[in-house]
C-alpha cells in the first residue's frame, strides 16, 4: 500500500482513524439500501401508484436537504468528532421511532422515521466524505473516498437483503408491516455502540490544503466559494447523480417486475431468486416477483457496484478522477437508452451495468468539488450534501413517467442527468484550473 496513502505532510499515520471512519459508510448504505425495498411494500400495502410510493424516496432526501447546513455549520463548532456523534445520536432516534410508528400504522408515521435517520446520515456524510480526503497526501483523497466507499458497497448488498426479509411476506404486506421495526430497533443498538466507540477514539481535526486562498482576508480575488466552478458544478452533478441514484435503486423492483421477460421454469427454485418464493405464475407463465427482484438487487446491482467500488479505486489510482467520472457517466447513459428501448433481458443486462459505472461518481464528484477549497472544504460539503435533495424530486417525476407510460420510459431520466454529469467530468480541469487528481504521477515514477 502507498505510503502516502494515509499519511500526513506532519508524518503522521491516519489508517486507524480512516478504518473507523469507514465503518460510518457501512452505516448509512445500509440504511439506504433498506429504504430501496420500501417502496413497493407501501404502494402493496397502501395501494399507491408509483409516484406516490416515490413519498418514501422524498421523505429520506428531505431530511438530507433540511439538515445538510445545520449539520456544516455544527460540524465546524463540534469539529470531526462532534459532528459524527450528534449524527449517530439522530439515526438511532429515527430507528427507534420505528416502534411506535409501527403501532401508530400510518404512512406518516413511517415517513417520519425515514425523514430523521437521514438528517442524522446527512451529519455522518457531511463529516465522513471530506474527512476521508485530509487523512493523507493530497493526490490520495479521490483514491482513500473511494476506498471507504467499498465498506459503503457492502453496505448497500445487506441492506436489501435485510430489508426483504421483513418487508415482505408470503402472507401478504398487512403481515410485513408487524415486522417493519425489527432491523431498525436492531441498527439502533449497533449505533449506540458505535457512538460510544466514537467518544473514546481520537479524532484529530485536519484542514486540506487552501489551494484557492479562500481563508485569506487579503486575498486580492475577493472570490467567494461558490466563484469556484469546480465546486458550483459539483453541486449541480451531484443533484444531478443522486436523482439517477435514487430513481434506479427505488424503482428496480418496479422494472424487474413489469418489465422484464418470463423466466425458465428450471430458474423457480434458483438462489438468485431466494428460491420458489422468488418468483410467481401470471397467466400460467413464471415471472420474478417481488422477493425475487429485492435478492437481484442485492446479489447482482449491488455487488456489481461494490465491484465498481473495488475496481475504482484501483482505476482511481492511476488516471485522472474526472476523466474516468466523465467516461462513466457517459456509459451510463447509453445505458439508461438501452433500457428505455425496451430490448427484453439485453434491457435488463443495461440495468445491472449501470450499478457498476455509478459505483464511482458520488466520491469522486465529493473529491472533485471539495478540491483546494482549504478549511471551507466543510462549508462547501455540506452543499455538496445538501444537492442529495437531487433523489428526492428525480424519483417523482420518473415515477410519473412510469404510472402513464411504463416504467421502462421513465430511465429516460436518468439518461439525461448522466449526460450532464459527464459533461462535468470531462470540463472539469478547466473550471477547476488544474490538471486533475490522480492517485499516482506517472512522471514521478510511483
């Protein structure tokens, strides 16, 4: 491993502080990935169209966008370590909450919970993501992001399959719904745990480099942070890339289930369905139901993301970050076309790819924005966080797509917004004036 990978310009090794800040990415991706399988067991329940059952994507970006700068501006009074602590508390407060709101039996209720586990990641995120680029040489940040971001695609594999377990019965969603509170009242433990663990351990607050001087009161530019083009166009690709995010991860289950082709009988019984339970006669032929669709999110999209993760930082290490965020994008929307063709299984295929080529986009677009930016780097995160309300308003106006012309034209979305964060990507060395973050120079010999 780079032996400047984690180590400061003091000489100062940070890998124990990175591993233990990585497990907070665990955390919020298994979070997330939970609310992923909740959709479609509200719209069972409920019975609501897909652009109602988009309320649960709203309600969780919501509480991203209403606490992304409260949570910057704590962060910079409490420090680090302060920051992660007021966010653990706020997650296990939302989990917790899912106990009445199960008796409660409201969609409100739920929403609620939803609502303030976020505004407790948003803590965790806005600390987590710009904390990660400081422990270590520069060149690293895109590199060390990406690495914590592999705990954060392990994460995303779990909280599906966890999320299926008990959102999902075989006696119906009224039985599911019994069952709802059990893995949050289960993740509120490991998180008072957690936060304990956080009150003990030593956080050392480190600034990045102000490559752009905008902590110097006699800087003669005067500029203002949102001056910085690299960091303006950062927020918009991030509202942007969480849209494409929240959109596919919430309406896969959709997509798998309308539109995919019938399977063959032999794949009734297979463990990428979760076996018999996975899949249902319509009409006498077989199709994946809905505990079949929630075990390919997890056993396929997600470990092709975590893959992506794997390989990205590897990739990360050796080219520039913006020009690989720009060749992603763009693959990616190609492939949102392919799906919004309607081509059977090489649709389907289009679908499972796209989790590879996002795996990336998040932490290099948080490395890109945050780069230079010096002690404002945490002020400029908790923009940067707050353009996750991207997921919240995306995933609506696919949903409408999808209610009045078919889930598979509602990609069409996504294709579009990929479009413009690749453009980002490929501009980004000129708004930023720099040639790019690269995890090794070449010409230094690394």
């Amino acid at each position: 491993m780079n032996s400047g990978l984690f180590r400061t310009s003091d000489g100062k090794n940070h890998f124990v502080t990175f591993a233990l800040i990585s497990s907070l990415f665990f955390l919020w991706a298994l979070c997330n990935g939970m609310i992923d399988v909740m959709d479609k067991h509200f719209q069972e329940l409920l019975h609501l169209n897909k652009r109602q059952s988009a309320w649960v994507q709203f309600a969780h970006y919501l509480g991203y966008f209403l606490m992304a700068l409260p949570a910057g501006w704590l962060a910079r009074k409490l420090g680090y370590k302060g920051g992660i602590i007021s966010g653990l508390l706020l997650v296990a407060a939302g989990c917790l909450w899912f106990i009445p709101a199960t008796g409660i039996k409201e969609f409100w209720a739920f929403l609620a919970g939803v609502c303030v586990i976020s505004m407790g990641l948003t803590f965790l995120e806005t600390v987590a993501n710009p904390y990660t680029t400081v422990l270590g040489a520069p060149q690293y940040s895109a590199v060390r992001i990406n690495i914590a971001q592999v705990c954060n695609g392990v994460g995303w594999i779990l909280g599906p399959i966890i999320g299926g377990i008990f959102f999902y019965s075989k006696d119906g969603a009224q039985a599911a719904q019994e069952t709802l509170w059990i893995p949050y009242a289960w993740i509120a433990g490991m998180v008072l745990l957690l936060c304990l663990v956080f009150v003990k351990a030593s956080i050392p607050d480190i600034k990045s480099d102000d490559v752009y001087h905008l902590e110097d009161e006699n800087a003669a530019s005067g500029k203002s942070l949102w001056a910085h083009l690299h960091f303006s166009g950062a927020v918009l690709a991030q509202f942007l890339y969480v849209a494409c995010q929240a959109g596919i991860f919430g309406f896969f289950i959709f997509y798998i289930i309308e539109d995919t082709p019938a399977i063959a009988a032999s794949m009734k019984t297979s463990w990428l369905l979760g076996g018999e339970s996975g899949s249902e006669l319509r009409d006498g032929v077989l199709y994946i139901n809905e505990k079949g669709a929630t075990k390919l999110l997890a056993f396929v999209g997600f470990t092709l993301f975590l893959l992506g993760r794997f390989s990205g930082a590897f990739i990360l290490n050796r080219f520039a970050a913006h020009k690989v965020l720009g060749l992603y994008a763009a693959i990616n929307s190609v492939l949102m076309l392919v799906i919004v063709l309607k081509l059977g299984w090489v649709s389907a295929a289009a679908l499972f790819l796209s989790f590879f080529f996002m795996s990336i986009m998040f932490p290099t677009i948080f490395a890109l924005g945050i780069h230079g930016l010096g002690g404002k780097a945490k002020v400029a995160s908790s923009f940067i966080v707050m353009a996750i309300m991207g997921g919240a308003l995306m995933p609506k106006l696919m949903g409408w797509i999808g209610d009045n012309h078919g889930m598979s034209v509602g990609f069409i979305v996504p294709c579009v917004c990929f479009l413009l964060v690749a453009a980002y990507g490929f501009l980004w060395s000129n708004l930023s004036g720099s040639k790019g973050i690269v995890g090794v120079d070449a010409s230094k010999g690394h």
